[in-house]
C-alpha cells in the first residue's frame, strides 16, 4: 500500500468520526427520528473501516431505548415541576449509573480473562513440567497460539494435560506397586523404606529405577538372611546332637522368642538383622563349646592311646577300642575319662617299664629333631633310676616340649631328611662312578652318569638351600646335633671325604702299597670329627664302602631290654 493510500483512507476516517459527532449532536437536541438513523452511504465510510463501526450500529436499538426511557423521565420530572437544572442532574445521575454498570461489567470481564489466561498458564507449566518429569515430547505451542480465544487455548492446554495426566497415572500405579512390594519387603527385613530428596523434581523413570535396585538389593538381603537363618538353625540342630542338649539349647527357658526362632516355622520368622544376629551367636557359641570338647577329646584320645602304648596293654585290657566314634560327644568323653583314671592306676603300679617305654619315645624323637649328644645330655631326668611319679611328669613334659619343637620346626626336618637321603644315593652314585669295572657293564652311558650326577648335586644344593633358609626363618641360631646349620653340613661333607681317603689308603694297602695317611690318623681324625657329629656314625667301611646312620647316643641308663 502507496504512502497516498495511507492518507486518503485517514482523511475518510477523519470525516466520518465528524458525521458521528454531528449525528450525535442531533441526537442530544432529539431534533431528529432515532426511529431513522443515518446509513453508512450518507456517513462516507470506506469498506476498510465498516466492520469496526457495523458493530457500533447495532447498538443503535439500545441507544433508542435509553433516550425514549430518559424522554420518559423527562416528561414526568416536567410534569411533578422539577425546574431544567434538577432534570438535568437527574439525567445525568441515570447516564452516571449505566457508565458505572458497564464499568463494572468491563472489569468483571477483564478479571475473568485474566482468570482464564492464569489457568491457561498453569496448565501449559503443568504439563511442561510434568513433560520433564516423564520424559514427554508433547508440544505446548497450540496453547500459545494467539490466534485461538482464551477459550479455545484452555480448551487444548486441557486436552493435552489429559493425556499427559493417563501417561502419569500408568507411571504412579508402577511405581505404587513398587512401594508396596518394598513396604512388604521391610516390613518382613524390619529395614526402612528409601526417602528421596525432593521428589516432586525427580523424574519418575530414576524414582522408578531407584526402588527397583532398592527391591532387588532387599530381595538379596532377604535370600541372604534366610540362607544364614536356614544354616544357622541347622547348626544349632546339629550341635544339639552333638552337645547332648535339651530343648532349650543353653538357652534360658523362658525365652520363648530365641525358641521360636530355633523350632518355629521358618515362614513365620521375621528376618531382621537382629534375629539373624541373635541365631549366629547362639550358633558361635554352641560351635565354642563343640570346639572346645573336640580339642578336649583329642587330647584324651592322645593320652589314652599313649598310655595303652606305653603300658603295653593287650586287647583284651583295653576296654575303649580306639579310635573311638565321635569321641566328642559328653557320653564318650565322660568314658575316655574314666579309661584314663584307671590306665594311670595300672601306669602307677608299673613305674618303671612306663618311664623307660617314655625314654624310647624321647630319644625317637631326639633323632628326628637331629639332636646332638650335648643336647641329649642337657636333660637329667634321662639318666635317673629313681622312677617316680616326679620323674615321669619330666620325662611327660620333656616328650611333650620335643614333639612341640619338632611339629613347630617340621618343614626344616622334613627338607633334612630327604637331604639325607639325597646325600645317601648321592654317595652310592660317587661308589659305582669310581668303579673301573662299570665301563664293562652292558647299557653303560657315560652321558646319562653325568646327567645323573647333575641332577643329585642339584637337588642337594636346593635341599641344602632350604634348610639353610628354614633355620634362619625359624629361630635364631638354629642348630642340628649341636651345631649350627652350615657347620653340620660342612661336616658330613667333610667326613665324606675322609672317607674316601680311608678307602684310598686302604687299596694302597691291598696293593703293597705305603698309604698317604697312616690308618691310625685317619681313625683319630674321624672320632674327632664323629664327637661333633655323633648322631651320624658310620661304620662297616670294609663293606663295600656301605655308611649307616645310627640311632643317637643314649645313656646307660636309657637302655632297656624291651
């Protein structure tokens, strides 16, 4: 549109608002018919601008209504003889209450739109927010569309807070359900449901996910503290047995609850940290006392077989058949208590052969321990003929103090031993290899000798190594036969070459030949090296070369014909 259009459609306008204000003029005076109201031609009005005062001329009945009624109330307050000044304020006291009347209507209808856009508000910000919540993509933009009435737009924001509001409800039924599964589910654990922080701006989906996880973990609590309520009633049910309990398992009879968590049915317990942890202490200390009684049982077994050994009883004399079955239980060890009380009787009248079956017992011992002569010698009680009940309670307690070092120290005598044997086959295998004759044997290899020789000086260095390791790790400064570690075996290397020397000079000998090292002085030098040594002795050098172990020395008055 041209800037003269503009201005042409304003001066039309311009000349229409005249007409109106002329019309009514001459509607005030009431020189004119209202029954003839001047048309839109005679009023020069564009067609841009009719619909705006078509609405205007519809009120045209209603205008003539008002100033035949105000013509009315001129007529009667002329003829009751008001004066022009009274009517006048009368007419305008009437024009004064319908402006008011529509004032009011107008206010009325404002606040009432604004009523409707506040609704319209709300309901868009509900159903934003409840989009947030439940991860919606509902759009709100037909809400906000300016082209539709208050009406209309409350109508939409309505409609679609509707269907938000069914996707909410399927929510919450999920998501009720699940606080009732956890209710019964802490309730039954005796555990507090989970509280969240600001619910009202969480989103459904992690409420959701939270109470899952929080079931799932008390469904895993529930499966824990019924597996460890199952297996402790079943251990309390077994140690029963085994204690030789009553029905009130120890426990004080008027406790009726403990009792029910014991024999009640299971269905009916409630698994509550506390029950679970009432059950495991009755449990543990149930487990004490059946601990307690098979320690105390295999101690009896222990002494009474002991004492059967020792006492040389046949079987007939015996009246407990060892082992026992479930010696633990109070009936049996009431019996193993009762057969000790009467060995020890029998052990009393027969002092002497038990005392010396003891010493036998304590030099075997003394041999696996590798003790030396001055270790044997350091226990008095050994060589005493006094047999008493004070004698045997040494000898008792020097056969109790070696088994302890022995069983504490086990590994290092264990690696001593098979050394021993290593060093035994390693000293068979050095006989054969120095042997003229053996290239003549059939199958002879002299490669798989030196892989052979390899492997036995190989495993006695290993051996070796672990002993060497052991004795440190062990005590400190431990010794065998008397001397430290590396010395014993510095020795038995040292014998064995002595030995060897010993077999040299004795084919020199054979041969007519003068021997390097006089028989004599190799004799005086092994007594030297064997009193450092004495738990291994060798003799019968004429046979073969073959060395033996002896048993250690013992004192005259260790030895017994048995």
């Amino acid at each position: 549109m041209t800037t003269k259009d503009t201005s042409s459609i304003e001066v039309q306008r311009n000349t229409a608002k005249e007409r109106c204000k002329e019309w009514r003029k001459n509607m005030s005076d009431r020189t004119f018919s209202l029954e003839d109201p001047p048309n839109i031609e005679e009023l020069n009005i564009s067609s841009t601008s009719q619909a705006s005062l078509e609405c205007r001329l519809e009120h045209i009945p209603l205008y003539s209504w008002i100033e035949s009624n105000l013509t009315t109330l001129r007529i009667n307050l002329t003829r009751r003889g008001l004066n022009e000044q009274d009517i006048n304020d009368k007419e305008q006291t009437v024009i004064n209450n319908l402006k008011t009347c529509l004032q009011e209507l107008n206010e009325s209808e404002i606040k009432e739109n604004e009523l409707l856009q506040a609704r319209i508000r709300a309901t868009s910000d509900e159903c934003i927010h409840l989009n947030r919540l439940l991860k919606l993509d509902y759009s709100t933009k037909k809400i906000e569309n300016e082209d539709l009435t208050l009406v209309e737009q409350l109508k939409q924001a309505n409609t679609l807070l509707d269907k938000i509001n069914e996707v909410l409800r399927k929510k919450q039924e999920e998501i009720n359900q699940l606080r009732i599964n956890e209710e019964k589910l802490c309730n039954k654990l005796d555990e507090k449901p989970i509280e969240f922080d600001n619910e009202d701006q969480m989103l459904y989906d992690e409420r959701q996910e939270i109470l899952e996880q929080h079931i799932q973990d008390l469904l895993t609590l529930q499966n824990d503290r019924s597996a460890a309520i199952e297996q402790a009633r079943r251990q309390i049910h077994e140690m029963k047995i085994e204690l030789a309990l009553d029905n009130t398992y120890n426990q004080p009879s008027d406790d009726n609850q403990v009792l029910d968590l014991i024999d009640g049915p299971v269905h009916l317990i409630e698994l509550s940290k506390t029950n679970v942890q009432r059950l495991l202490t009755i449990t543990n200390e149930l487990d004490s006392l059946y601990q307690a009684n098979r320690i105390k049982a295999d101690h009896l077994v222990n002494t009474l077989h002991a004492l059967y050994e020792r006492l040389n009883l046949i079987e007939s004399n015996k009246h407990i058949k060892l082992p026992l079955d479930h010696p633990h239980r109070p009936a049996n060890l009431i019996l193993l208590e009762n057969e000790i009380d009467r060995c020890k009787e029998l052990r009393r009248q027969n002092m002497r052969t038990y005392i010396e079956n003891i010493r036998d017992e304590i030099f075997a011992q003394y041999e696996k321990c590798f003790y030396g002569r001055e270790q044997m010698e350091s226990f008095p009680p050994l060589y005493s003929n006094d047999f008493t009940e004070e004698l045997l309670d040494e000898h008792e307690k020097e056969l109790e103090d070696i088994n302890m070092y022995y069983v504490h120290n086990e590994q290092l005598f264990v690696n001593l031993a098979n050394w021993h044997e290593v060093w035994a086959e390693y000293r068979e295998f050095q006989r054969q290899a120095s042997d003229p004759d053996r290239f003549k044997r059939r199958g002879y290899s002299a490669v798989q000798e030196e892989k052979q020789r390899k492997h036995l000086e190989f495993s006695l260095k290993k051996l070796q190594d672990t002993v060497q390791q052991l004795g440190k790790d062990y005590e400190q400064e431990f010794g065998l036969e008397g001397v430290p570690v590396q010395d014993f075996f510095n020795n038995e290397k040292e014998n064995y070459s002595q030995e060897k020397e010993l077999e040299k000079a004795r084919k020199q000998l054979a041969r007519g030949q003068t021997p390097t090292m006089s028989h004599a002085q190799a004799t005086t030098k092994r007594l030297e090296m064997s009193s450092k040594t004495p738990g291994r002795q060798q003799t019968n050098l004429g046979k073969e070369g073959e060395i033996k172990i002896s048993t250690p020395f013992r004192p005259t008055s260790g030895i017994h014909k048995r």
